[in-house]
C-alpha cells in the first residue's frame, strides 16, 4: 500500500506562481509513474502533468507555463505553476501508478484558486 501527502496549495492572483509536492511512502518500490490530475468544478478530472522513467507529459493548456519534476527513486514529485490563469483553478490531485497490476492511489487533493 502507498500513501500520498500532498503540500503547497492556495489563493493567488492572475500571474502568480505557486508551487505543490507531494511525497509517497508505503510500498514505494513499486511506484513507476507519478504525476498530478486536476478537477475543477463542474468538469471532469484531467492530466496536468505526470513523470514516468524519463519521459514527462503535459497537457496542452499548462505547457509552457507549468514544470513537473522529481524523482521516482526519492518517491517525490513538485509541480511548478507559473503564469496562473483563473481557469487553473480546481482541486489538484496527486496520482501514483504502480507494478504490477497498474495499481493506482491518490492523495486528498489540494485547491488551488486563482483569482482574477
């Protein structure tokens, strides 16, 4: 079993930054991807942005402006959030996969608002 905390998280302006990590423990030998989803009101929950070996993805709307980085060995990952728009508002989760099986587990989600 993995557990996921979460930190960072808040209100900030239009243009703002502001930075989320989050940090597993538990059966963390077997994590191979790590990465963080959002869902704001009213949508559906989508990938922002996730790490698995060497290779990062992002969606359309955060490229450029967002940085995912981490280490899987080290069980950590932090999403750097720069440029904020007031449609980055939502709950972000932090998403773990693991071997075998594509096991997932999620942390408690952490809000972020951007105010315009």
């Amino acid at each position: 079993q993995v557990q996921l905390v979460e930190s960072g998280g808040g209100l900030v302006q239009a243009g703002g930054s502001l930075r989320i990590s989050c940090a597993a423990s538990g059966s963390t030998f077997r994590i191979n991807a790590m990465g963080w989803y959002r869902q704001a009101p009213g949508k559906q929950r989508e990938l922002v942005a996730a790490i698995r070996g060497s290779s990062t993805n992002y969606a359309d709307s955060v490229k450029g402006r967002f940085t995912i980085s981490g280490d899987l060995a080290k069980n950590t990952v932090v999403l750097q959030m720069n440029s904020l728009k007031p449609e980055d508002t939502a709950v972000y989760y932090c998403n773990v996969k693991l071997n075998p099986y594509g096991t997932e587990y999620w942390g408690k989600g952490t809000l972020v608002t951007v105010s315009s």
